[in-house]
C-alpha cells in the first residue's frame, strides 16, 4: 500500500495503524529525505532517518554523554543501532542513558516527519524489525503538537463536510498538554455535533475551530465521523460534501446568547467570595465525580475568558481569575486522593473555627447602608498585585498536587511581570517537569538567573534540568556555581557530589 503525503499526511497514517492495530513497515520521503517507522499491533516502535542532524551519533556530541575521541573510533557509516550496542558493550554508555537519548532522537524523527504535507509513503506489512524496542516516546503528544503547526489550508482540506460529526469518548481522557482554546472546545463537544453546529456555538472562526477538533481527534480526544481510510478494511468511503447536500440539511444552530451583565456579575461575586472548593463549585459535599464534570462543563460553556476576549480588561482579568478558582477546585475534587486531602484540611479549619468562637467577639460596628441603585465601580488590580495573587495561587496549587493549575497560573504571571525572578524560576521548574516543554524550561530558568545571578536555588533547578536532559557537563557547571554561590546549599552540595561521583 502507498499514497501520497498531500492526501494522507503521517499523522493520518499513525492513527489509522494504531486503531486497526497494524504491524509493519511504513516508509516516507520528502526531498530526498527518508524516513521509516516500524510499528507492532498498532504500537509505534521505532523511526530512523537518513539526516545527518538526526543521526544517533550528532545526539551524543551534543549531549556530551561520550566524547569525540570515543565516537572517532567507529565508522560514520554504522547504522545507530549497531553504534549503540559498541558503546554500550564498551561500556562506554549506560543502559538508561542509551535509551534516553535513543527515545529523543526518534521523537525528533516523528515531529519534523509529522509536519510533512508533500511527499511519498509506502507500508508492507510482512516487514518487521530483528530486535526488540521499548521506548518511552509520547506520540499522541506528538500528534497534537504537528497538528497545531500544520498549515491552516491544509488542515481545512481534511474535512469535506460540514455536516460531519464528531463526538465525545465514552469514558473522556485527559490530556495536561492541551493549551486554553482546546480545553474550552472540548468541554463543548458533550454530545455528537456536526462541525456547522460546532463551529457556530464556539464562538470562535471556522478556520480555527477545525484545527483546534483536527488536533483533538487525532491526540485521541473526540471521535470523528469521517476518517479517510487508506489501509484494506477500512470503513466505507464517506459521503463527500456534494452528496450530502442531496439530504435534508439540519437547522442552523442559535447564535450564542451574551450572558447578562449582571448575571456575569453574581457568578463573578460568588466564585470571589466562595470559601471552599464546593462553593466555587456550588455543589454538595456528596456530589460525585459525574456531576462535578456535569457542573464545571456547564460553567465552562457560559463563562470560560475565551468568550470575553471583546469585554474590557478589567472584566477579562477578572473572568479569568474567577475560572483558575473553578479549575483549581474542579481538579481537587474530582480526584479521590485530593479530594480526601481536602476535606481533612475543611474539617481542621473547622475545628480552629469553633476554637476561635469560645473567645468574645467585639460587636461589628453599624455601617451606612449604600444608596440604592448606585454602583461603585471595582477598582483595576494593579498588574503586579494581580501577577502576586496568580503567583501565590500557583503555590496553593502546588501544594494540592495540581500542577496543571500552577503551571498556567506561574505562567501567566511571568507573562505579567517579566521582571520578576520568582515567576520565571517557578514556571521553569514546572516546565522542566515535561519531556516536551524542557527547552522552555531552560529559558525561563536562565531568565530567572540573569535577574537574580545570587540566587544559588535557581541554579539548582537548572542544573537539574540539565541533569535530565542528559547534558552532563553543563548540569556539573550550574552544581558548582551554586555551591559557589551559597557554600551552605545543601541541595546544590548533594546535587554536585552525585553528578561528580
């Protein structure tokens, strides 16, 4: 079997092998560029490329995990997998480190092959490879990050009916990847709808409207009802837009009601003042995880900030403030473990409460009551207050285990602030904790440091970072420069002595 990339890009193809569970040998070239990925019912295994700068031994100079002298002995022709097992049989590469950089180097192969639109591929199925491969390589990540880079054009030649459906999971995923407009989609796509219908109560334009269900159905979020098919056994050939137009058109959709200032105001006012996750919420202490979904997709379709992107700033920043309270609590609460954690900290604040109560309480003094039908306009949080409330709010987050939550509320005040060490530093380290966002990581913790070159715990992260990036001799010299920087580190002394050992 063999098509072209225009017609069925390399993501296409991988989903279509992963849900019909195919084995074998999918080759691709673009300009003299060949590529080929071995996969194994359905499982992607491995990719090699005949790139230069996506050979395996290009890794190790740049990595620094074994050195030139070392790789000078070995002929430039070895395949990778046969430079591998020398280095590892003279023990000149550890286990972990070998695959490591091995599950980098293909994962690189894939991001650059995904974003192919012109070009060949040929699969044979009868071909298999003769060794055996376990790599730790996230391709429905994968997937989303090239569909978001494909061409808006070529994304829009993928759907030829705008009547198509797509649907939501029977038992929904989570992905901690995806980026505010695809959260937001997602959380509209409740029931089967036709791309018309979607495109229509989003409120957002058609063109991104298809790429943001593009990237969700091929990460394996929604379902869509028209595929194309390249592989024997596939479904039927779906109707194309002319023969649909032959059936009774569904009706249009009603254009999206705007909510009531003064609704807008009441949610805003109550998610404020809520004192407890279940009062941002306003659900019961009994509520389970089904309704808590039920009710935080309901606040999502009506007060998301995406649907205030025309409203004035200090309403926007509000919204947005009011929905990191609601997401906060919606991942506290629908998970077990953190919603248990919770509910001992509600009853030990109780318990301090009741304490507090024994002791005489001053009468609250009588206040003038507002003159009815004038409203005091809610001064603007300065950026750098509103930047440290985010900032902080990210600590809280943390502490509860919600690293989703903290690590868009770090950002944001980075964004806010870019002057300010603490954000960049925190964002950073969040950032480090993902294979796929480390290279941002290292920018923002460098960030960090040129704000603050004193601060011995900033190069502490960053040399942890290069640590795990396997950039040995770089995290050696951020260890030393930390213990230089503060002698009485103890976590930059520890740090040093295992990367020296």
């Amino acid at each position: 079997m063999n098509g072209q990339l225009s017609e069925q890009p390399l993501a296409e193809l991988i989903r279509e092998i992963s849900s019909k569970s195919l084995s074998g040998r999918l080759r691709l070239e673009h300009e003299r560029v060949k590529v080929v990925a071995y996969f194994e019912n359905g499982k992607f295994l491995y990719a090699a490329a005949n790139l230069r700068t996506l050979r395996l031994r290009e890794y190790f100079k740049k990595s620094e995990l074994v050195s030139e002298a070392n790789l000078a002995q070995f002929d430039d022709r070895i395949s990778d997998t046969d430079l591998l097992k020398a280095l590892s049989a003279q023990r000149l590469l550890s286990a972990a480190a070998a695959e490591q950089i091995q599950a980098r180097q293909v994962a690189d192969i894939l991001r650059s092959t995904l974003l192919w639109t012109e070009g060949s591929w040929d699969f044979e199925s009868r071909s298999r490879l003769d060794q055996q491969f376990s790599l730790k390589i996230d391709v429905s990540s994968l997937l989303l990050e090239a569909a978001r880079r494909l061409p808006v054009g070529f994304v829009n030649s993928r759907f030829r009916n705008p009547a198509e459906t797509v649907s939501p999971l029977a038992e929904p995923q989570l992905n901690e990847n995806l980026l505010p407009a695809e959260a937001y989609l997602l959380s509209r796509i409740d029931k089967p709808t036709t791309l018309r219908e979607l495109s229509a109560i989003s409120g957002l334009g058609e063109d991104e409207t298809l790429q943001l269900v593009y990237s969700l159905a091929l990460a394996g979020l929604i379902k869509r009802e028209n595929w194309k098919h390249s592989f024997r056994g596939s479904q039927p050939t779906p109707p194309v837009a002319s023969e649909v137009v032959k059936a009774v058109a569904p009706p249009a959709p009603e254009p999206t009601k705007e909510a009531d200032p003064q609704e807008i105001e009441n949610f805003l006012a109550r998610v404020k003042n809520a004192p407890t996750h279940y009062d941002v919420l306003d659900v019961g202490r009994e509520s389970s995880a089904s309704e808590l979904k039920t009710v935080y997709y309901q606040l999502a379709r009506r007060y998301h900030p995406d649907r205030f992107r025309k409203a004035d700033a200090a309403l926007v920043s509000r919204v947005e403030s009011a929905f990191a309270r609601i997401t906060q609590a919606y991942d506290t609460l629908r998970d077990d473990r953190l919603r248990s954690g919770y509910n001992a900290k509600l009853e030990a604040r109780k318990k301090a409460e009741q304490i507090a109560d024994v002791a005489t309480k001053p009468e609250a003094p009588v206040t003038e009551a507002e003159p009815v039908g004038e409203k005091v306009a809610e001064p603007v949080m300065p950026a750098a207050e509103r930047a440290e409330l985010q900032f902080k709010e990210g600590l809280t987050a943390l502490e509860m285990g919600q690293r989703k939550v903290a690590l868009g509320l770090f950002g944001s005040a980075a964004s806010a602030m870019p002057k300010e060490a603490r954000y960049h530093a925190f964002y950073g380290q969040m950032l480090a904790s993902n294979e796929q966002t480390r290279r941002a990581a290292e920018t923002e913790l460098l960030a960090a440091i040129k704000l603050d070159p004193k601060n011995a715990d900033y190069r502490v992260m960053l040399a942890e970072l290069y640590r795990d990036l396997g950039l040995k001799l770089r995290a050696k010299g951020e260890a030393e420069r930390a213990v230089a920087t503060d002698p009485n580190n103890r976590k930059a002394r520890e740090l040093l002595r295992g990367l020296t050992s």
